[in-house]
C-alpha cells in the first residue's frame, strides 16, 4: 500500500529537516546559508502537499501551518522557515480563489468592507473540494522553487548599477549574496571592498579570501576600526539574516555600528536581500529578536578564575532601524525601506501572520 | 627669513648693539649667497621645463617650510633622478658639500640672536643654542605667535625617498640599525611605518653595543613586543629608563653636561622611535628631560647636576602622573552614582584607577567591559576590576549596541588630546562614542594635561600606527582563514592602533584642571606653555 508507506516515509524526512534545522543553529555544524533552508522548506512543503491525505484547501493549510509551526519552533531565529510556510499558504488562498472562480482584486478592494460588516473567517469558504487544486498548488510551488534558485543571480545583475570604478565598499561578515553581487561587479569595474571581520566568528575573513581570490582589492579591517575608516568608504553594502516588517533589519552583530557610522558620514547603506528574507515579524518582540551562543566565543573557558565571576553576552543579531538604511536590492528590483510594508502585503496573507 | 630676522631686530636692545652689527654683516652675506642660489636655481628650472616647475611651486607652497629649511631636507638626496616624485631633489643642483653647513651656521646665528632677545627680556635664564637645535626634532614650541617653524615627523612620510634615505644616513650615523617594513600595505596608509613584532630591532644589534644604553635596549624591545603597554606606563618607563642612564652618565673631559647628555640622549630617542613610533605623553616628557638638561649651569658639579636632574624627573612623575590621576579621580567620584552602570573600553590606567578608588569610597555601581580584537586589552581591565570586586560584564565592540540600552555612563580614556579638540585614543574608541551619543549616553573622557598635543587631526589617516597585520589572524576549529594572506596579492591586512573622536561626540573632560570640554584644549596647553 502505497499510503501508509509514503506517510512514514514523509514524516521522517520531516523531522530529519527539524533536527537539522535545531543543529544547524547553534553556531557549531555548518552554517547553511538561508537560501538553501529556504529551498529545502519549501521542497519539504511540496512534498507535504503532494502525499498528505487531504480533501480540500482548508486541511492542507491546516495540515501545512502545523508542520510550520513545529519548523520554526526548532529554530526560531531561522526565518526562512516561517516565511516559505506563509508564502505556500498564500499560494494555497490563491489557487483556491481562482478555482472558486473570484479574482483576487476583488477580494482585496472587499476587504476592508468584509471587515466592517462580514467579521466571520473566511475559512469556512475553504472547505470546497477541487479536483485540480492539488496539481495547481503543486505547479505553485515549483513556480516558488524556481524563483529562489534565481534569486542571488538576480540580485547580482543589478550590482553593475550600483558601483562605479574606483569606489571603495565596506562590508562586515559574511554574505553569499553580497559576495556575488560584488563578484559580478569585478568582472567589468575596479573597485576596493574593506570588509569588517565580524569578531567572535570572523567570518569576514572566509568573505576577504573569496573576493581577492575573485580579483577584488580587499581589505580585512578589525570591528573597531569601522568609524576610523568609514571617511573614506563610498558605500556599505551589506547582506542581512531577515527583513523585519518595519523595514529594519536583523543583521550580525556589529551592523547597528556600521549603519551608524555610515549615518554619520552621509554614506549610503545598501542591504542586498531576496524576497524570501522579508519576514512579517516586528522588532518589540522581546523574547525571540536576540539569540546567544556559547559565551566561550568571547571569554574563552582558558581565562579560568575570573570567568565564574563575570557576565558575558555573545549576541548574534544586531537590530538596524529603517531610518539608517537607504536601499534594499532584492530579486524583484531595487526599493526604500518604506516600501517594505507593501511587498508584505503582496507575498503574505494578514491573517498568516500568525502561524 | 628675512621676516624673522627682521622681528628680532626690532625686539633687541641697545647693549647688544654690537654683537647685532656682526649678525647683520654675517646676514647680509648670506643674503647675497642666497641670491646667488636662486639665480642658479631659475636657471636650472628653466631648463628643466615648466611641468616640473608648476610641481615644484605648488610642493613649495604646500610645505610650510622656509627656504633656509627646506634646503636642508632637500640637499641629501643626490639622485639627480629626474622621475616627477623626487622633484624637490631634482630642484638643485648637485649639491656642494658646504651648502648644509652654511644653513646651519644661518640658523645658529638665528637662534643665537633669538637667545640674546629672551636673555634681555628674561634676565638670569641661560641657554645654549645647541640645545635649541635638539628640540627641533619635535615640533618648535611657538612662543608669542612666532612663525612656527614645523618640520614634519618622519614617521608619517614613509611614501616620501628623501625623508627615507635622511632617516637611514642618520642613523648609520647614530648606529642604529634601520628596521624594515614587513607585509603589504594599504594604499591609504602607504605613508606609515608596518613592521612584524617577530622581526624586532634588537636582534639587528651587534652584541657589544656601545652606543646605546642597556635600560633603553631593553625599553625598546619592552616597547615591540607589547609588553609596556598604554600611554602612562610607557611614559613613565621612559623616565625610568632615562633616570638610568642618568645615574650612570659620566661627563667626558672638556665636555659640558648639560650639551652632551643631550646629544647621548638623541640616539636613545632614535632608537626606541624605530622599535615603536613615540606616543604625545612621550614627546611632552622627553621634552621637558632636554629642557631641564640644558638648564644646568655650568658651574654645576657633576653630582650635583645629576641629582638635580633626578629630582626633576621624580618630580615630573609625581605631579603630573600620579598626583594628576588623583585629582581626577577625586573630581570624577562625583560623577558616578549609585546603582550606576557604567561603560570602560579596553585598558586605560586611568579609567581604572577611577573606578578602584570610587568603589572604595563605597559607590555601588557596575561595570561593563567592552573590548576588541586583535588586541583584547579588555581582558587586563578585567582582571584587575574582577580582583577588586567590582562585579562585571564582559563584551566584544560588536555587541556594543546590545548592551547600550543598560548603561548610564561612557568612560574612556585618551591616548592624547589634540590642539583642535579631537581625542586620540585606542582605535574602537570613536566608534563606541558614536553608538554612545545615538543611545543618548554620556560621554566622559578622563585624561591628564600632561598628555595634551599641539598637533591637530581631523581623521585616523595621516597620523598613525599601523600594528603587525599578522595579528589579525585567528584560528576557529582549527582552520585559519587568512593564513596564506601574504600570496594573495589583492589581500590586505589592516591593523590599526589608534582613531581620533570628534569633539561632539564627547561631553565632558575630566583633567586635574578641572572638568572641561573638549574645545578648551587649546586654552589648557596656552595656559601650560605661559607658565613655562
């Protein structure tokens, strides 16, 4: 029986996806970039649609926000897991709007008015069983999949619009995005890239390495030279960990400090972040913003008698507000940060926000 | 020079009449060889052609030399290259070896007649104008807004041959051996100095060292290697240093203490400069060691003379040191509160000395230690805090923008303070008062007079340190990233020692003067230079 085998087989690679997602957290196992979660999310929430047992749209989303909620409770600072979960439900919502037949302008010219006067949920319109609805969200998804195979490459397209020769850019840590938005700009312009090395983890050296192995003048500059510096630099350009709803950020620590010092000098602040980083999350959430590791980054365990007596902080985020950033690069084009709220509402439904 | 020549005149009295008329006849000599040059000097431009001419006029107007000066840099260069970056030395002619000499006895005769001037405004003071020529290394002290005669420090004109080859005659001279870059530098910084720390000058020496002094070899090596560390304590192991050699200095027959001392402490100064750049603390001490040097009489016994110059250097140490950090910290007590929170960066001696002695008066306050790579002189700060039993916090630069929000007060301290209000100070510093000011934190500055500049700065650039860039390095889980960072040829690594802080970024300046801000520095050190 075909049934029972794929179920088993379905809820393994599921929760080999959660303990992957609790490991590779912790700073330790390898840091998977977040486009490849993001990939593996939504492979993983095709998968879910496809040999899942259900009948009609409304257990699917039932059967998805459950498998979403789990996911992000792994891992709550990995992002990407939550925003594929509610960019797939929206996908669902829309194809189920369009088998019913209404299109979706409609609905949200209606909205405010099905507000005042409706107040009951729209899911009760789910129940309806289509036949093609499943094939249909399937067709979605692989749509979605595609889009984020594409995403650094479309990003890096733009960089030739950005940089002018004999610039000099700043960055801190490590970005894969950013280092192929730079890449792409070296094959055609010269142009000098200090890249801050983000202490505890220094991955701005591995980023330092990449670019003058790319043929980049780079610089590695120590996290406390970033004001010294910062009179001569052109352009930050950095890449972020999320895209909060208010248009900041959630970036490594030590962003707050370059934004600040760029700020200072009137330099420009490009963030270059795909659209599945764009999370509907707001900053006052006191208990999931930050994230700390092992306070052994910083006061190594070889310093013995003080340590027991000492409180040491590792953070991994920094929270950059929206006013010290001037532009995102994303996929679909270049935007202010006060347009973030508007591409929200294009790729989440409101009522996902909330999984 | 015919301007300075002219004031003096004006200002000498009547009984130095005569010994005027024959600086007048010598001067009027001068002139008329000057002259000669300059014709020499059209000539040679114009066959030279006008492109360098254009070059060479604005490098004229650009250093703010006079011509009797600038001759002097110029002359020792003997390439008669005519590449367009050496075009100063391309200026003269081959020069003839008596060209130096006579500058020099022109400036004798200058600083002999300024000397007669302050002797008959200020009766009793004695001075010799050799020891005049020996603080021309440093900044000329301006007195009653005289034209001051700058020479640039050598250590920040690395990208410039001349200054080079001067430096390397000067101290094969001195024998001293020249120690020798290390590593690729930024473009931006290709005018200071890199060296690697495991490449120090000692072991360039010849074991049986004449010239130098055994305390200040071991300076020296105490200095590159980190070990002496922070503005006070390498000040005051400096004057240690020199205590030292002091004590042991005997005067060679027909030789006046008060000249050779100087002149033995001239290749010392060398000699540390080139294990690691003299900091402004350094300068002002060294300074005020010479001053008191060419004070002595020369009726003074030898004894008497080297007590005497003993004590002026205990003196030093004692009031503008450690009763300076008491006064400070007396005034600073009253700025900290109970149930403070209060923000130290790195390692400053005086920061420290604060907080002990405000958690002895019985302050409740905590402290959060903020510190930064490649360096991590937080560490010391502490121990020592954490031995004291202050209870504290620890944290890198990065994180610095988490843990504002806990604090009430920044204190930093200073490396040095300049003319036009700008601190200099561990690098990081600048960045943590910029956080600081957008969080709305104080900032307090804790520095003592002794270490205000007369130097002005407005960027990290011109004037600093560049540290051993193999110290950016780090390994994690057993891979170093940048291991191979020399074979990269487009990899540079950038290890700064110091940055300088706007003045509004900093609220207050807590000196023994008194709590002031940052723009009255230049008023302090008129104060300072009218007392002496």
């Amino acid at each position: 029986m075909p049934g029972p085998y794929k179920e088993t087989d379905l809820t393994e690679r599921v929760e080999a996806f959660l303990s992957d997602l609790k490991r590779g957290g912790s700073g330790t196992g390898p840091l998977r970039g977040s486009a490849e979660t993001a990939r593996e999310t939504t492979a993983l929430l095709r998968k879910i649609t496809a040999q899942a047992r259900w009948s009609s749209a409304g257990d699917l989303m039932e059967i998805i926000r459950k498998e979403g909620r789990r996911m992000t409770a792994a891992q709550p600072s990995e992002t990407t897991v939550g925003n594929m979960v509610r960019r797939v439900l929206k996908i669902i919502r829309e194809e189920y709007a369009r088998s019913r037949g209404s299109s979706e302008e409609a609905d949200q010219q209606e909205s405010l008015h099905k507000l005042l006067t409706s107040g009951g949920l729209s899911e009760e319109n789910f129940r309806h069983h289509f036949a093609p609805l499943k094939a249909n969200v399937i067709e979605a998804i692989n749509e979605l999949l595609t889009e984020l195979e594409g995403t650094t490459d479309n990003i890096a397209m733009q960089a030739l619009e950005h940089i002018h020769s004999n610039e000099v850019i700043m960055t801190i840590g490590r970005s894969r995005t950013v280092e192929a938005f730079l890449k792409d700009a070296a094959r055609k312009r010269k142009f000098h890239v200090i890249v801050a090395e983000c202490a505890p983890f220094c991955q701005g050296h591995e980023m330092a390495t990449s670019l003058s192995k790319a043929g980049i003048e780079t610089t590695v500059i120590a996290d406390a030279a970033i004001f010294a510096v910062m009179s001569r630099v052109n352009k930050v350009i950095i890449g972020t960990q999320t895209v909060l709803a208010n248009g900041g950020l959630r970036a490594v620590n030590g962003t707050h400090t370059l934004a600040l010092a760029a700020k200072h000098h009137s330099t420009p602040l490009i963030v270059c972040a795909p659209m599945f980083k764009l999370s509907p999350q707001f900053p006052n959430e006191e208990d999931t913003f930050h994230k700390f590791v092992s306070p052994h980054e910083v006061l190594p365990f070889t310093e013995g008698e003080i340590l027991s007596k000492v409180n040491v902080h590792c953070p991994v985020f920094d929270y950059v507000p929206p006013e010290l950033i001037t532009l995102f690069i994303s996929n679909i084009g270049g935007h202010a940060p006060s347009y973030i709220y508007r591409l929200m509402s294009e790729l989440y439904h409101p009522e996902d926000h909330e999984l | 020079f015919l301007l300075i020549s002219a004031s003096l005149f004006s200002v000498t009295k009547q009984t130095e009449g005569k010994e005027l008329t024959k600086e007048e006849k010598q001067r009027l000599r001068k002139e008329k060889k000057q002259q000669k040059k300059n014709k020499e000097k059209k000539d040679e431009k114009a066959s030279q052609g006008s492109e360098k001419e254009k070059k060479s006029g604005s490098l004229a107007a650009a250093a703010p030399q006079p011509p009797a000066k600038s001759t002097t840099v110029k002359t020792p260069s003997a390439v008669p290259a005519p590449a367009p970056v050496s075009v100063p030395s391309s200026l003269e002619a081959p020069a003839p070896v008596d060209k130096p000499s006579k500058t020099k006895a022109e400036l004798k005769a200058e600083r002999r007649a300024r000397q007669e001037a302050e002797r008959a405004s200020k009766p009793g003071k004695k001075g010799e104008p050799g020891q005049q020529a020996a603080s021309g290394k440093q900044k000329a002290p301006p007195s009653e807004l005289q034209p001051v005669i700058k020479r640039l420090p050598e250590h920040i004109q690395v990208d410039n041959p001349d200054v080079l080859k001067k430096l390397a005659k000067k101290l094969e001279r001195q024998q001293i051996p020249l120690r020798l870059d290390y590593g690729y530098k930024v473009s931006l910084f290709s005018h200071l100095h890199q060296y690697s720390r495991k490449a120090p000058l000692t072991q360039q020496l010849s074991i049986p060292s004449t010239v130098i002094h055994p305390a200040v070899v071991r300076l020296g090596l105490q200095y590159s290697q980190g070990i002496v560390a922070g503005s006070n304590a390498r000040s005051v192991a400096l004057l240690h240093a020199f205590k030292q050699v002091i004590r042991d200095y005997i005067t060679p027959p027909n030789e006046e203490l008060s000249r050779d001392l100087v002149n033995k402490l001239k290749p010392y100064i060398s000699f540390l400069n080139q294990c690691r750049p003299l900091s402004a603390s350094m300068g002002n001490a060294i300074k005020y060691v010479k001053k008191e040097i060419s004070n002595i009489s020369s009726q003074c016994k030898e004894e008497e003379a080297k007590s005497k110059l003993l004590n002026c250097i205990e003196w030093y140490i004692k009031e503008k040191i450690i009763l300076a950090a008491k006064a400070i910290a007396e005034s600073s007590i009253e700025k900290i509160n109970n149930e403070d929170v209060i923000l130290v960066y790195g390692c400053s001696s005086l920061v420290n000395h604060i907080l002990f002695e405000a958690f002895e008066k019985g302050r409740k306050f905590r402290v959060i230690v903020v510190d930064s790579r490649p360096r991590l002189e937080g560490r010391e700060a502490l121990r020592r805090l954490v031995q004291r039993g202050i209870s504290c916090t620890y944290v890198l630069i990065s994180a610095v923008s988490y843990i504002l929000p806990e604090v009430s007060k920044v204190f930093l301290g200073a490396h040095a303070l300049l003319a036009n209000g700008y601190v200099m100070s561990r690098v990081g510093t600048s960045q943590i008062a910029l956080v600081a000011r957008a969080f709305n934190v104080p900032v307090l500055v804790c520095c003592e007079t002794y270490k205000f500049c007369e130097r002005v700065q407005t960027d990290s650039f011109v004037s600093n340190e560049l540290d051993d860039p193999d110290d950016l390095m780090v390994t994690r889980n057993g891979k170093t990233q940048l291991e191979s960072w020399q074979e990269v040829p487009s990899l540079g690594l950038l290890n700064l020692v110091y940055d300088v802080t706007p003045p509004d970024f900093v609220d207050l300046v807590i000196t023994e003067l008194g709590m002031i801000p940052c723009t009255s520095v230049p008023v302090v050190l008129r104060v300072k230079n009218v007392d002496q």
